[in-house]
C-alpha cells in the first residue's frame, strides 16, 4: 500500500494501518500488507498512477488529489457546501455514489472503497485576519480541489502542497494561509506555531472522504471471499475515523484554546455567502466541460437536497437546541 500521508500520521496515516490491520486480521493472515507512506517508495501525488499501473495493489489518500487524471474524481472526496459525513456515507453506499466512482475509476484499472471521514474540517491557518472577501485577494494558500478553485475565483492563488510541507512553507511566508484538516491533525504537524489565526468552519471540506484504491487485475484475481473482505475492512476503516476524528478533534481544540497566542475566529457570514456563490460557479463551469463530472453532479446534488431537508428536522434541528 502507499500512500499520501507521512508515516503513521495520526489519523490518516494511522488511517492506512487501520486498512492494513484489519485486512490481515480478517483474512486470518491470508491478505498481509506492507505500508509505503509518502515519499518511501512514491511521492504523495504519484499514488494514483503507482496503483493503476500495478506497481502497488493499494492506495490510500484522498480522490481531490486526482482531477488531474478526472475532473470527477474530486465528488468522491468533498464539495464545499456539500455533503456532510453522514450525508456522504450515506450517498455513497445507498445514493449510487459508491456505483459512479467505480465507473469513474473503472477508467484507470481502480476500484475505490471510502476507507475514512475526518467530519467537517477547520477553515484553516492564516498569518492575517479574515474580515472580508478583499482579504482573501491576493492570498496565496494550500487548499485543493473544487475549494482551490473557489479561491482563485475570489483572487487568490491556490497552491497544492502534501501535508509534510505545510509547517516549513507556512512558517518562512512561501503560503499565507493553509487549511490541512482539524485541531488533532493540525497540532501534530504543529501548524499553531506558525500562524495566529484559525478559522472555522471548513467550508470546504463539510465531509472529506478517504480512500482505499485497488489495483483492479489484483482484486479479481483474489477469490470471493477475500473481496468480501477488502470491501468489509475498508466500511469498518471508515467508522473507525470518523469515531477517531470525533474524539480526538474535541480534546485538541481545547488544548488551542488555551493558548492566548492563538485566536480561533469564525468566517464572517457575507465572506461564507459569497464563498458559496463562488463554489456553485466554480461546479457550473466544471459540469459544463465533463460530462462525467456532471453525471456525478446531478447524483450528488439531489441526494444533497434532500438530505438537507432532512437533516434541518433531525440532526441541525437537535444541535440548535444546545443554544436554548
């Protein structure tokens, strides 16, 4: 397996070992994976190619860093005012999702299984306030995907770096601004000691999706059992995160809080509507010169309005009530 993470990073690249480990231990040993994280065997950004060429059976990372290869790639990770986590497992395994990324990667020899959820991530670090879209003109900031493009349009200058990079560019001013994933993650790469304020709410990443790809001549070749297993291994992975993420980013964030070096902000509201109206534009010119992509799309926004309608009565409507 590489993959796109430093070595046992905690959570996604731990997130990898938990692939690993539970594809050994369910296989009763009869599937044994040796783990590559960036740059051991393959940089970050070549594991895509390294398991569609065969030259690793597994690949874990995330599906954003590959519309290089597929503008469509990108639904399969997150959308910026898209699908929480809950609402993308559940488009994924009971909306057809999981059917169209395995169209969409059938093209490169893969078959993809969701493998891991951060949950809504942080807005990110930044080295100047945020209090209004003018401030975002002219910043130069580590955020792939759909939510780089946002960035550009709003006159920015989106850069796409592994997260190995991200405290030394941050730190000698090469970015302003780097969003990476959420108060555990970001203390263990120690993001707080080179910028001063931290913005929430991940616009986005409302949902961010991690994979486990398989190099498709090396899944058929595995009898039926065992594919029942690498399918079975990587829903478990993908609880185990989101419960890991859940713990781990609540008791990280006070340990930020209290520390009067660092000012944890909101977006203001206008900055949030206009970064939305900037994402649907971004999504609208995608759409309009892939066909694929839009396929994927109009999956994709369905089943968000109506998980939205749901989720406004059910699980917003209960949080709401924490403020009464």
């Amino acid at each position: 397996m590489v993959t796109t993470w430093p070595p046992n990073f905690p959570g996604l690249g731990t997130g990898a070992n938990t692939v690993a480990r539970y594809l050994e231990e369910a296989s009763g040993g009869r599937i044994r994976v040796q783990i590559y994280a960036a740059g051991e065997l393959i940089p970050a950004f070549e594991v895509f190619d390294a398991v569609s060429s065969g030259t690793a059976e597994l690949g874990h990372g995330g599906a954003y860093y590959w519309r290089g290869k597929s503008e469509a790639t990108q639904f399969f990770s997150t959308v910026p005012f898209g699908l929480n986590t809950h609402e993308m497992n559940a488009w994924l395994y009971y909306g057809g999702g999981m059917q169209l990324w395995e169209e969409v990667y059938g093209q490169f020899n893969l078959v993809p299984f969701a493998a891991g959820n951060t949950g809504v991530q942080m807005g990110g670090w930044f080295n100047r306030p945020v209090n209004s879209m003018a401030d975002l003109r002219g910043l130069k900031m580590r955020i792939p995907g759909i939510g780089g493009e946002v960035l550009r349009l709003a006159g920015g200058t989106p850069v796409n770096l592994p997260g190995s990079e991200l405290f030394t560019a941050l730190q000698t001013g090469s970015i302003d601004a780097t969003e990476w994933v959420g108060p555990y993650n970001d203390l263990a790469f120690g993001l707080h000691q080179a910028a001063r304020y931290y913005y929430y709410p991940g616009w986005h990443e409302p949902g961010p999706t991690m994979e486990c790809m398989v190099n498709r001549d090396a899944y058929e070749g595995l009898p039926d059992d065992l594919k029942a297993v690498v399918r079975i291994a990587c829903q478990a992975a993908n609880l185990d995160m989101t419960a890991e993420f859940n713990a781990r980013n609540a008791s990280a964030l006070e340990q930020l809080r209290s520390d009067p070096s660092i000012e944890i902000r909101s977006f203001p509201e206008d900055v949030l509507a206009r970064l939305k109206t900037l994402t649907l534009q971004v999504i609208d010119e995608l759409t309009a010169r892939d066909a694929l992509a839009n396929k994927v799309w109009e999956s994709y926004g369905v089943f968000l309005r109506n998980a939205r309608s749901w989720q406004q009565v059910s699980e917003q409507a209960y949080v709401d009530t924490t403020d009464l």
